[in-house]
C-alpha cells in the first residue's frame, strides 16, 4: 500500500468561501463520489461513461415503463445475479430460519440496541395540537402515520444490520403498518443471514432482494411483485440517493434525505489527539467510498494525524479500500482560528461533525450546518451509527444546509383541522370577505355571505321509507 498523501487546503491566504465551495460541490448529490468500480460498470452496463445522474435517469425511466422486468434486467447487469419474479421477495420461513439459527449474543445486542432507539424514536413523537376558542372555533393540527414505506438498505461493501434499526425504528415508532425493505441480492444484503434474522428480529414481513437505482424505481412506481410506497429513506450509494431524488422530483413517492456517500469533518485544536482522528477519519472512509475532512488551525496537527493515518490504515482489513478512499475523497483544511473553522463547517454541512476541541459545546454553539454533531473526543462517530439512539441516517452532499436526519416524526403526515361556530364565523368574516374580493375571487366571498343571513334554509328532511310489509307468521 503506497503512502497516502492527504489533499490539503490552506484557507489562511486566499479566498476560503470559494474553496470551501468548490470543495463542497465536488462531493454534492451531482458530483462525482463514486467507486472505480462503480464507474467502471456503469460504463459496461450502457456501453457509455454516463455520469451518475444520467444512468440514474434512464434506470427510473426504464423501470417505470418496463417494471418488474427492467428491475430484473439491472440486477442482472449490476449485481450479477439472475432472479426470476418469484424469487424477488424472501420467504418469511427463511428470516425466521435465520432469526432461530443467529448467534444469541447477536440478538440480545439488536435487542439492546433496538431499545435505545425506539426509547428515544418514541420521546420525538409530536402530539396533536388544539387551540379551543369556546362558542366560536376549533383549530386542530392532527398528526397520522403513513401508511406504506420503503426502505433501503446497502449490500456493496459491507452488511449494515445497524441501518435496519436505524430506519426501521423510526418508523414503527411513528405507527407505520407496512414497512417494505429492499436489499440487493448479494452476500452483504439480501443473501446475508444476520441481515435476515434482524429482519425478523424487528417485526419486518416483506423484504425484497433487490438494489440499486433500479430498487428504488421499483418502491416507486410499484411493481407486479412490489407494491408502490408512500415514502422511501434510506442511505445508498450516489446511484441510490440520485434514484431518490429522481423519483421524489416527480411527484411520485416522498423521501427523507439525500443520504449519500458517508461524511465526516472533524475540527481539532492543539488538545486534541492525532491517534483519535485519524480513527475517526478512517471510519468513515472505509465505506468506500466516505469523504473524510480534517478542519484545524494547529498546522503541525495535520502532520501528525497523516502519520497516524498511515499506521493505522496498514493495520486494518479494509485498509485499502478506507486508503482509496481518503486519496480520493480525504482532505485536510488549515482555517486561521477557530472562527475561520466555525465557517468552514458551516459552508461544507456534512453529515457527520465531530468536535475535538477544548470547549466542544461552545463551538458547536456556532454551528448550524451539520446533520449530526459528536462532542468531545470519547464520543466516536460510531456511537451514533450503532446504539445512541438518534438515527445515523443523515443528509450528505451539502444538504444538511437545509435537510435534517430521519425521525419518527418524517414517518407522519401533518393535518389541519378546523371546526366553526356561526359566531366564530361572523368575527372573522368581514377580512376574510375584504381580502377574498380583493383577490378577485367573489365565490370565496359569497361563501361567507350566504352562511351570514338571518335565516339558513332548513335542511331538507331525510325521505321517508315506506315500511316492509310484515311477513306472515310461520304455522
């Protein structure tokens, strides 16, 4: 493994809002953070070497006019794996197979871990709110779950039981009735047997052995062996997030956020330790690929934490591809003070900060950008991915700009509810008739005017049944 060499930015001597910028639109939702791999395939599958968001494009397209057939032609193409349609969904007899034949100890630690989640999941739950005026109105904003959800979890790299909970939680704590998950058919998805047994482990009936772009066209637009969802979350790879934002553009199915390609920034001053960040960066390099920044006003720090970065990446079984990672996707950012670095954050909105500094809770204070914050330096990234208890799936690209992680609450449909009185009715209606006619629009005022006479017509009384004639009584 060749030494790595982290891309370094001095933002102490130009203009730092355009390179942060420029930084930032490199790893967007429209960039480029793709494996070789990925790029290398996308090129066989359309003999062309289509960006991202173009084979994404022709995927949704394909799926929506094809269905489940074009579904079967991708993952073919992608996964390498022929399925006939009735192998799409998993059998219920098979997760429950896994579920008895997993370790206990696996289990016991989703069970623990499924705990902290719902715990916290369960305390988010907005209540309905009633604002009473009595003999006049009632205003209601009325909370209710949706109905159908779609959930996608990753199976490239690595298998994610710990995605499971942190999607699947949230959105049975919200009341969700049907939960669709869909994995590819590969040894870290779909063919995974701890996959399977967290599964049935959390309650999940359908789970469907597909991937990609072309599993989320299927969520979306339904097939003859998916039925369409209402809302579709999830992290993926940028296929995935493009797939989402796709399908979320065209009216057809909501979505959480565009949870992307895994990030991470860390801010560290003189106090903070290089073995710790360099760890920290390369935990989320080794989803290969991550995008892995390191903020800093201590130019020594980045030294050190280079050194560190490869040691440890010589020592860890996914060095390479976390080292692929980092040379690709990694850098290291010199700001002036801890002022410059607060900025610097806040113009990049990662989905992961982690603050490494003397007083964390004060900088953190500045910071408005991020879609997970993880104070001080006993609180690894990695807690919040496993057990912590908010989920880990987080808005990447730049987004946390305006985007939030998922909760249970994203899993609701807010309606209002509103209820009059005649007298509530006749102390508003002079405004609401002033700005109806205003806007020209005299049938909203003759709404009101109609229900303001003295005399409301009387409701025509129910029609009157004649009654059946009695049956003659049995001898």
């Amino acid at each position: 493994m060749p030494a790595l060499k982290l891309r370094r930015i001095d933002c102490t001597t130009g203009d730092t809002d355009k390179q942060l910028k420029d930084l930032r639109e490199q790893f967007s939702s429209q960039g480029l953070v793709v494996s070789h791999a990925s790029r290398k395939l996308t090129q066989t599958v359309f003999g062309e070497a289509l960006p991202p968001a173009k084979a994404v494009a022709r995927i949704c397209e394909d799926v929506k006019k094809r269905g489940l057939s074009a579904v079967l032609h991708y993952t073919e193409q992608f996964d390498k794996v022929r399925l006939t349609p009735k192998m799409v969904r998993v059998p219920l007899d098979q997760m429950a197979a896994a579920f008895k034949a997993a370790e206990p100890d696996f289990i016991e630690t989703i069970r623990r871990c499924r705990n902290n989640v719902m715990q916290f999941q369960i305390g988010l739950l907005n209540n309905d709110a009633i604002l009473t005026v009595s003999e006049h109105y009632e205003l209601q904003l009325r909370f209710r779950p949706l109905n159908r959800v779609g959930i996608c979890i990753p199976g490239g790299a690595a298998a994610y039981p710990s995605t499971l909970l942190m999607t699947v939680c949230p959105a049975q704590a919200a009341g969700v009735k049907e939960i669709a998950v869909v994995m590819p058919p590969t040894a870290n998805g779909a063919e995974n047997a701890d996959m399977l047994a967290v599964c049935h482990a959390l309650g999940v009936k359908e789970v469907y052995r597909i991937g990609g772009a072309q599993a989320v066209a299927a969520l979306a637009y339904g097939t003859d062996e998916t039925p369409a969802v209402d809302m579709i979350v999830g992290p993926g790879n940028q296929f995935v997030a493009l797939a989402k934002q796709y399908v979320q553009g065209q009216g057809q199915v909501a979505i959480d956020c565009i949870a992307g390609p895994s990030e991470i920034v860390v801010v560290a001053d003189d106090s903070a330790v290089a073995e710790f960040i360099a760890c920290d960066l390369i935990a989320q390099a080794e989803h290969s690929p991550g995008v892995a920044m390191l903020v800093t006003w201590v130019p020594e720090l980045i030294d050190d934490v280079e050194v560190e970065l490869n040691k440890q990446l010589a020592k860890l079984s996914r060095g390479e591809l976390a080292h692929a990672s980092l040379a690709d996707f990694g850098a290291a950012i010199l700001v002036k003070d801890a002022e410059e670095a607060a900025i610097a954050v806040n113009l990049l909105a990662t989905e992961h900060l982690h603050v490494q500094v003397r007083d964390p809770e004060a900088f953190a204070d500045k910071i408005n950008n991020a879609g997970a914050i993880f104070l001080g330096q006993f609180t690894p990234v990695a807690l919040g991915d496993y057990a912590a208890g908010p989920s880990h799936v987080l808005p990447t690209g730049g987004q946390a700009r305006f985007a939030s992680g998922l909760n249970a609450n994203d899993f609701r449909r807010r309606t209002s509810v509103m209820s009059y009185t005649r007298n509530g009715l006749r102390d508003i209606a002079d405004d609401v008739i002033y700005l109806a006619n205003k806007e020209g629009l005299s049938g909203h005022a003759a709404s009101i005017e109609l229900r303001l006479r003295d005399l409301i017509p009387t409701p025509r009384p129910p029609k009157k049944v004649p009654p059946k004639p009695a049956l003659p009584a049995k001898k």
